[in-house]
C-alpha cells in the first residue's frame, strides 16, 4: 500500500496535468487549429506536419487519430490525407516523452504557484487558458516525480526484481507495453511510467526498447475501438494507424533493434529517462522515413481488410462526428459547415418558392417539401451537436460561438417555414384556380428578388465573416420593410377598386407577410455576425 499510493497518485496527477495541459494549448490555439487542419491537402508532406503540430497541441497521438477517423467518417478527409496526418501523429506524440526526461521536478512548484496566482487575478478567460497550461505543466511533472519516489522501494524488493526479468523476453515485454498504454488510454501515461521505473533501475534499456515497442501498437487500440462505429472508410483509417505501427515495429525488431538501441546508450549514456524518450522519438521518426514512400500501400492493404462500400447514411448531417468533439475549435469549423449547407439548402427552397408563385406551376413543390424535412432534421442534429460540444472544455470565445450558432441555426430554420409557408400558399393558389393580377405578380416578384438577395448575402457573411456584406442586409431588410407596407397599400387599393377578388388577396397578404419575416430572420443573423466581429 505505501507503494501503490503514491503510484497511483502520481499517475493521476501525470494524467490530469497532461490533459490540463493539453486542454490549455487547445484553447490557446483556438481557431489557428482549425485554420490548419483546413489547410490539409493530397500533399501528404503537409499531412505529415499537420499531424505533428496537431499532436503536439492536443497532446495525444490517440486523439489525433480518433479526430482523423471522424473527418474520414463524415466524408472530410479522404485516406490518402489521413495516412500523412497518422503518420505524423506518431512523431508529434513523441514530445510529452522528451519534455519529462528533463530534470525539472524543482520548477513544477513554481509554475503550478504562477498558474494558479495568473488564474485567480485574471477575469479574462484567455489568461486562464494560459494558467490551465502552466498548472498542467507542474503537475505533470510532481505526477512523475512521485511515480518515482513511490517504485523506488522496489529495487530492494527480490519478488519484484525477478517479475521485470521476464520483460526482456520480447513476447511479454511488448504484451506489457500493449496492456499499458490500452489501460491508460495514452502512450504518453504509459512511457512516463516506463520512464520512472527506469529512473529507479528497475528496468534496463533493452527491457525499455520491447515495452516501447508493444505501447506504439498499444496507442492504436483507442481509434480502433472508435471506428467500430464508423464507416468503412473510417475504419480503414483505423487500421491504417494499426499497420503502420504493427509494421515499424517489426522492422525494428528484426532489423533496427540492436543499431538504434546502440545509437541511443551514445548519445546519451547516463540519463536512462532520456535514452528512453530518444528510442520513442527515433522509432517514430525512422518509421515515417521508411514507410511515407509505402503510403499508398497501407491504404491499399485496408481496402482490402475492410472491402465493400457503404449503405447510405441515415443521418441528414454530414460534417458532424461525435469524435471530433474533444477537440473543439475543429467541431466548431464542422459546425460552420453544416450551416453553411443548411442556409444553402433554404436559400434553393426560396428560390424555388419564387419559381413556383411565377410559373404558377406545381414543379418544385414536392422539392421543397423534401428540403424543408432535411432542413428540419439537419437543424435537430446541430443543435444536438452543440449541446454536447457546449460540455467540452472551452474557451471564452469558443462558449460565445456557440451560442451565436444557436440562435443562428434557429432563424435559418424559420427562414425555412416561412418558405415551406409560402409554397403552401402556392399550392392552395393553384388548387383553387386563383390568379393574381400583373401587378401583384410583378410586386410578389420584387420582394422574393429582395428576400433572396438578403438571405444570401447573410449567409455569404456568416461563411467568410464580412462585416461589410452583414450590413447590406441590414439595408436590404429596410427595403424589405418598405415593400410590404407599400405592397400593402396596393393591395387594399385593388380591392376597393375591385380589380382583386378577396380569394387571392388572402393568398397574397400571406405571402408578402411570410417574405417579409424572412428578410427580418435574415438580418438576426446579419447582427449576430457584426456583434461578433465587433466583439472579437
């Protein structure tokens, strides 16, 4: 028990001062992480980078590659891309183990004392971000020097040295490492471990060299077990990770082993923490060298593990994956996108309605109807989405959009009634054989021209976030407004003058009322979006 506690204890502040760490780089990083996993092409160089620095930030290769395996899912990523970010993953993953070779046990202290005292005088939740990484920072590393301080006995302890000996067979060292790192759900939690065993001589390198060799096949088993409900292309993502790993490491096995192994005592003969994170780093790096040019082979040998197409989708949404979530500045950009395609879906509607009330033809009513039920469930799945992300560790800003995109999404919606509202009027127009007079016609025609014209430009500004054409919205509404009271007038006008029959004067009162709540849903958006410019 004297043992176990401080173990154990150690490995929890390990754990939760590297997600705490983790989880300040993300918020710090905000929106930068998504700009550069959006700058992802087919050039898997730039996978490769992507997926080192994005490593690097959220600390954790098996988050990165749970993260790809949702891009990949929802249709975001293809597997060519996914390799090269995978691969990179691996190298980015590398820097937790070297950052906790360093001999800095007597900083943690401090940085833990200037996060805290940075967070309690700090209103603005930017600077706590910055707190949440130096408190993480110092408990990661008082986490592993009461790892070390709790195996220290155990050198003394026969029973226990004689148990370690079996790790230099190399079937259990690496089963050891697998077990690890599929327990702790982090290569990084496993490595540290395996480093303060070594720090109290408890292992030696050779033994450290075969459990590192089973935690780099054990950090796959996370996205393994998250694609079980993915895709297929998903999965093959999944596998992907498994085999480049599987594959390194038998190549080091067999061939690289005793070299590198040799390469490493060199350069750093008397810290044995460090030959440790020098091993993980170059496994990494000389497995990248030798399997990238192999790339297009490993997705080959995954289409043929996990063969077939997949049956369509049921969901109507198809950037959301519940995966990306614990990286929020990527599901947000996700989120983004499904608005985008759900504003697109009910500016086509709209354009579509206007067709209808001029053709006086019933084409494209079936249409909208079909787009209004998507439009109805995309909304359901994003606010869903949203609710769920507004949960994660977020930033202040981070908070801020979410609720901007809350309401967003809800006027989009409505635009959307209005529009269904709309081609209901249609239909019962052309049921009942009511006709409108030219000038109704060519008034109706104006305004559909100026509804349209606002819901597109608000929904150009919320994608590319131009104040400018928010606040061409913010015009267009008035003239909007100006239309239908004049419409109005016109209107009771034909009917004093009996050139409208009140059938079709209903029908038309209704239609110019539901265009005119579309302008006044559009320009809700256009003012959260300078709201939010104007607040950034």
């Amino acid at each position: 028990m004297d043992i176990a506690l401080p173990v154990l204890g150690g490995l929890g502040l390990f754990l939760y001062g590297m997600n705490l760490m983790g989880n300040g780089l993300q918020k710090a990083a905000g929106s930068r992480l998504r700009k550069l996993i959006e700058v992802l092409t087919n050039n898997r160089f730039m996978g490769v980078l992507v997926g080192i620095i994005v490593t690097m930030i959220v600390q954790s290769s098996s988050a990165t590659s749970v993260m790809v395996i949702g891009f990949v899912n929802a249709g975001l990523m293809t597997l060519t891309q996914a390799v090269g970010v995978i691969m990179g993953a691996n190298v980015g993953t590398t820097v937790t183990a070297q950052l906790i070779a360093f001999d800095i046990i007597k900083y943690a202290p401090l940085a833990i004392a200037i996060g805290v005292a940075y967070w309690i005088a700090s209103s603005k939740k930017k600077h706590k971000d910055t707190a949440e990484i130096l408190i993480g920072f110092g408990l990661l590393f008082i986490g592993m020097d009461m790892m070390s301080t709790g195996l220290a006995p155990l050198a003394d302890n026969q029973i226990f040295v004689n148990m370690m000996v079996n790790l230099n067979n190399p079937i259990v060292g690496m089963l050891a490492g697998v077990v690890l790192t599929t327990v702790f759900q982090s290569s990084s939690a496993a490595i540290g471990l395996l480093q303060a065993l070594a720090g109290q001589g408890l292992v030696t390198m050779n033994m450290s060299f075969l459990v590192l060799f089973g935690e780099n096949i054990g950090t796959t088993t996370t996205g393994l077990i998250s694609s079980l409900g993915a895709n297929k292309t998903a999965k093959r993502a999944a596998i992907i990770h498994f085999l480049f790993n599987l594959v390194g490491t038998i190549i080091f096995m067999t061939v690289l082993r005793m070299p590198i192994q040799a390469l490493v005592v060199r350069i750093t003969p008397y810290d044995v923490k460090r030959q440790i994170a020098n091993a993980h780093t170059l496994f990494n790096i000389i497995n990248l060298i030798i399997q990238f040019p192999f790339a297009g082979l490993l997705v080959k040998a995954a289409q043929f593990l996990v063969p077939g197409e997949d049956k369509a989708a049921a969901k109507a949404s198809i950037y959301l994956d519940e995966r990306i979530i614990e990286t929020p500045s990527i599901a947000l950009g996700q989120v983004n996108k499904e608005i985008n395609r759900m504003g697109d879906l009910v500016l086509n509607n709209l354009i579509l309605a206007n067709e209808v009330f001029s053709d006086e033809k019933y084409s494209g009513i079936e249409l909208v109807y079909e787009q209004e039920q998507l439009i109805n469930k995309i909304e359901k799945e994003i606010t869903d989405y949203l609710v769920k992300l507004s949960k994660a560790s977020l930033s202040e800003k981070q908070n801020a959009e979410i609720n901007i995109l809350f309401y967003t999404i809800n006027d989009i919606e409505r635009v959307g009634d209005h529009v269904e509202n709309i081609v209901e009027l249609s239909e019962y127009k052309l049921k009942n054989n009511l006709s409108f007079t030219r000038d109704a016609i060519d008034e109706l025609h104006e305004m559909f021209e100026a509804c349209i014209a606002a819901f597109s430009k608000t929904m150009i500004a919320f994608e590319t976030g131009n104040e400018l054409i928010a606040r061409e919205v913010l015009v267009i509404e008035d003239k909007v407004d100006m239309l239908e009271s004049k419409n109005r007038a016109n209107h009771i006008d034909r009917l004093s003058k009996m050139e409208c029959e009140t059938g079709p004067g209903i029908v038309f009162l209704d239609a110019i009322s539901n265009l005119e709540r579309v302008a006044d849903h559009s320009v809700n958006i256009a003012t959260y979006i300078i709201d939010k410019l104007e607040n950034k």
